[in-house]
C-alpha cells in the first residue's frame, strides 16, 4: 500500500504546525490536460457558491468550528459526518503493517493501536456503471459511523505518486494503492484516509502523524494528479485520463494547494534545459516565501519572490538529470516540498558560476518592504558593473538598523574582509551602499536588517547578484570605521584604504556632532570646517603604516574618538 512521500520541511519551529486546509483550482487547458467546462465543474462540486468559470475556480475548504461543507437534506447525508469520523480515525487509528514503513517514532499509545486494531470502512455495492473492480481493503480503517450515517463507500484500488514515487515514471503490474469513494449529496466523492494522516520521510521510511484534509472529499481534477483507478469511471473526470496522460502529468503535492499555490510552468515534471538553463514560475494567491533545493544543496539558482508567487532560473553545473524541488512556506511556519522536477542538462554553462554563498531571495520583494527596505534604487536581481563599483540605496523605516557584506568564491574577500568592500552611508530616511569589488567575477551583495532598539542578531532579508566582467579591476577595501562613524557621516576621499607612502593626501568628511577633526599619522594634521560644512585638510603619509581619523565631540573635553582606519602601503 502506498504512503505519500514526505515533503520533507527544511526548516522546523519549535511552536506546533497549524492543521492545513485546502485550496482548489482548475488549471487552464493544456495537452494531456483534463479541462472541464462550466457545466461539468458544476456537476462535479459539491453544493455550494460556484465561481463563473472553472478555469479560475477556487473553493477554501473546511475550516474548524466552520459550518458542513455538505448541507443535510431530505434522502442526504451531511459531508461532516463522514469527515467526523476519518478525522477521529487518522488521529487514533493507522495500520500500516507489512508496509516496510518505521513507525517507531509514534507515541506508544498509537503504536499498541496500529499493532491490534483491525476496523473497516462500510463497503457497499457501486451503482452501475462504476463497477470498481476486485474490492481491496484500504490500509487506513475508520470506524463504522459511515455506516450508521448511511455513507454508501467503497474501495477503490489503483496506481498512485506517492512513496518512493520519481517524476516521470512508468506504472504496470499490481496496484500499490487504494483508496475510497463516498456516495454524498446525491453523487460520488473520493477520500483517501491513509494519505490524510500523514507522511513517510523518503530517507529514513519513518512515518509521521500530520493531519491533512486535503484528500477527504477532493476535486476529482486534483485527485487525478496522484491518484489513477483501475477503473476509469472511478476518476469522476469527463473525459476520463488515459494511464500514459496520468504518467506524463505534473504531480502537484497536497501543499501546493494547501499553501495556497495556484499554477506552476514548465506544468511537465521532466524539463530539458536551453542553453544551460532552465526557468520555473510559481502563481500564488498571497505572497509566499519559497526556496529550492538542486541535488539536495541551495546551490546553481537565482529565486526571486513577486508579489503572488516567484521566479526561479536553475543553471544546473553538469551535464546530465538533476533533480530540483522546490519548497513554499505559506501561513505555516514550515517550508514544505510543492513541486518536484526532473531536470535533463545537455549543456551546461561553465560561465555561470554563482556564489556560494548567495542565499535565497535574490532581490528586493514585498519581503523586504515587510522588514523595512522599500523604495529599492535597483529592483532587479541583478547588477552589472563595467568598473566593479556600484551604489545601491533603499529607504530604511525607522527604528530598522541594516548591515551589508560582499562575499565572492575566490579571494581576497575573506570573513575578515567581506564588509570592507562596502562603505555604508545614512541620507534621511535613506541608506545608501558604495560598493567595489576586488576583481572581475560575480559576488553576493548580502542585505540584513535588526530591530536597532532591540537585542539580537542581524536578520537576512535579500542579496543581489553583482556581476563585473572586467579584467582590469583590482579595488583595494574601504577604510575601516569603528563605532563612532555615525550613519549619517560623509566620506567623499580618500574613498580607498590603503593610502600610497609618501604622499600627501586630501580628507574631506561630512561629521555631525563634532568640535574638532584631525588625522593622525606619524604627525598630527587637524581639519577645518569649511562652508559648505565639510571638514578638510591633507595629511602626510610619510614614516608611518597606519592613519586614523579622529574627532573631539565636546569642545570641553580633551579625549579623541577614532572613526576611521587606513593602512598605508609599504614603501
């Protein structure tokens, strides 16, 4: 018997998961596509508010405490009391035995239940023209209230993309699966226990209790995507799927809908790539945080978010099958595998090298306007530099501290070095970013952001990718500023770190709050304040390694802060 795959979360909070609840949608017709007309979607849903056209149709499903889906009538049943008792019954009662499945790691007092209950579904006799076929028992057993609802059931066997199951693959032989069929609201609605009460990790084959309602009463034209009956009329499709279109169909997993996904392109699950690259968009019904795995590693893609949904170009490093999944976080606080492809590389691009380190998202989004950046002076994920300098600003909302740093895969951009690269500066309300890159290549413009008020660390909101071709650059780091260089500050030169020996060098800097400014090399050079409220001067950098600038905060006082750090080059 079949068990869904685990979606395999990346990341876990400590505080419980929200029980999920389904969201509907009919894909626009594409080939090998099931696409129902109005009519049909009519006859196929259960009672209640219709949307004009399938093709955009979206039902919210069940809510807790929320009203029946299925309203009970004269000659009908209620929908709630068939999911009354699956929901008892997923939550208290599993048999999964003989699956080669590991459920060691459930409480024990589920554990004694899986090992000695033995309770069955009513099984009734189909109406003709759905006859099901040889009647298997489906591995998950509620009690009998369908019975005593007067719930027609029956069992239905067939092939299924769920344990072990790969994008693509071919079914023959023996079912590995079956689930159940409802007769409610004068039609006919499928269930599927098993798969509604939890997840099997595809790594370790444990199984873990996760109610999920999304497979009670599901749209036929969902159901379809993992789910094909020995007997076709079993779909409640018009026209029914042949087994080659069920084979070749994009699998959607239960939390693509659960999260609220509404379309994804390629809609195929094996994708070949052109010219080394290949191009995944997800449409949402709320901006969602997503993130991707290639080969298992967060590594060969550049994932923007958009307001309802995201972008995702993959530049897979070999050639050959790759396989890519993508994952979406959604009101939960948990990333949860949507999407699963198969990617055919027949080229890949050696010149797409992208930075290790450059983490998910690329770009400013509505995630960063949520953390305070807005008003983006580059909105694309992406910069090009032809001199390996750039400027990037944003506006910053108030209370909002933001830290940046440069990281490349090869030198001289080291730990120690990789914020040196930046010279921060504070306008108003705005910040803005020099940036010079120490050689031609691509780098991760890293953005984050604190609470300035509050104790902590630094959160990671977004990265650009900065890319510079030319192979004549070689900028040297910026001066390095200590704890007194307000934000607000202006540094217009030296710009570069590393002064020449020998020379005598121009300052000019913007200081508020100062009495006093000077820069101390081997000798002392103060600074006057001119008109336009710059402080300047020249100071020599003879018989000496290091210069810093200082300031005088209170004329009252004689102590002197650092602010500014330069090295200068050996002679």
């Amino acid at each position: 018997m079949a068990l869904p795959a685990s979606p395999q979360p990346v990341r876990r909070e400590s505080t419980p998961r929200d029980h999920l609840m389904p969201t509907f949608r009919f894909a626009h017709s594409e080939p090998g596509k099931v696409t129902l007309g109005a009519t049909e979607a009519a006859d196929l849903l259960p009672e209640g508010p219709q949307l004009p056209e399938a093709a955009s149709l979206i039902q919210a499903g069940p809510t807790p405490g929320a009203q029946p889906r299925f309203v009970q009538g004269e000659g009908r049943v209620s929908g709630q009391l068939v999911l009354s008792p699956i929901r008892w019954a997923v939550t208290n009662i599993l048999d999964i035995t003989g699956l080669g499945i590991d459920y060691t790691n459930l409480p024990q007092s589920k554990e004694s239940v899986l090992k000695k209950e033995h309770l069955v579904l009513t099984h009734t006799e189909a109406p003709e023209g759905l006859a099901p076929g040889p009647r298997q028992e489906p591995p998950l057993r509620a009690l009998s209230r369908p019975r005593i609802a007067g719930v027609q059931c029956m069992t239905v066997p067939g092939y299924s993309k769920g344990f072990g199951y790969q994008p693509g693959q071919s079914f023959s032989g023996e079912f590995d699966h079956a689930w159940n069929a409802v007769f409610l609201e004068g039609r006919w609605h499928l269930v599927d226990s098993t798969w509604g009460s939890g997840l099997v990790d595809s790594t370790t084959s444990k199984f873990t209790f996760l109610y999920n309602e999304f497979y009670f009463l599901t749209h036929p034209a969902l159901f379809i995507e993992d789910h094909f009956p020995d007997n076709k009329n079993w779909q409640l499709l018009k026209p029914p799927q042949s087994l080659r279109q069920f084979e070749n169909n994009m699998y959607h997993k239960s939390e693509f809908y659960n999260k609220g996904m509404l379309s994804a392109h390629p809609q195929t699950s094996i994708i070949k790539t052109v010219n080394g690259k290949v191009t995944v968009t997800i449409e949402s019904c709320a901006p969602t945080l997503f993130m991707f795995m290639l080969n298992g590693k967060q590594e060969h893609g550049l994932l923007s978010l958009r307001k309802n949904g995201m972008k995702l170009d993959v530049y897979p490093p070999t050639v050959g099958t790759h396989k890519l999944q993508i994952f979406a976080k959604g009101n939960s606080e948990i990333y949860s595998s949507v999407l699963e492809y198969t990617l055919k590389c027949h080229y890949a691009d050696i010149d797409v090298r992208l930075p290790a380190e450059l983490h998910q998202p690329v770009g400013p989004s509505w995630f960063s306007e949520q953390m305070g950046i807005t008003k983006p002076s580059h909105p694309e994920p992406v910069i090009y530099t032809s001199d390996g300098r750039c400027s990037v600003s944003f506006s910053v909302e108030e209370g909002i501290s933001v830290l940046a740093s440069l990281h490349g895969d090869d030198g001289p951009v080291t730990e120690e070095t990789q914020r040196r690269y930046i010279f921060q500066l504070q306008w108003e309300k705005r910040t803005e970013l020099k940036v010079q890159v120490p050689h031609a290549g691509k780098f991760a413009l890293k953005i984050f952001v604190k609470k300035s008020q509050e104790p902590g660390n630094y959160v990671f909101v977004f990265n650009y990718l900065l890319c510079c071709t030319n192979s004549k650059v070689n900028w040297p780091v910026f001066p390095e500023s200590f704890g007194n260089w307000g934000q607000e500050n202006e540094l217009l030169e030296p710009l570069s770190g590393v002064l020449p020996a020998n020379r005598n060098v121009p300052f000019k800097l913007k200081l508020h709050g100062v009495a006093k400014a000077l820069v101390k090399g081997q000798d002392t050079w103060p600074l006057t304040l001119n008109r336009e409220g710059y402080w300047e001067g020249n100071c020599s950098t003879a018989g000496c390694q290091e210069v810093y600038v200082m300031v005088l905060e209170n004329a009252n006082h004689n102590f002197y802060s650092y602010i500014l750090k330069y090295k200068v080059n050996a002679q």
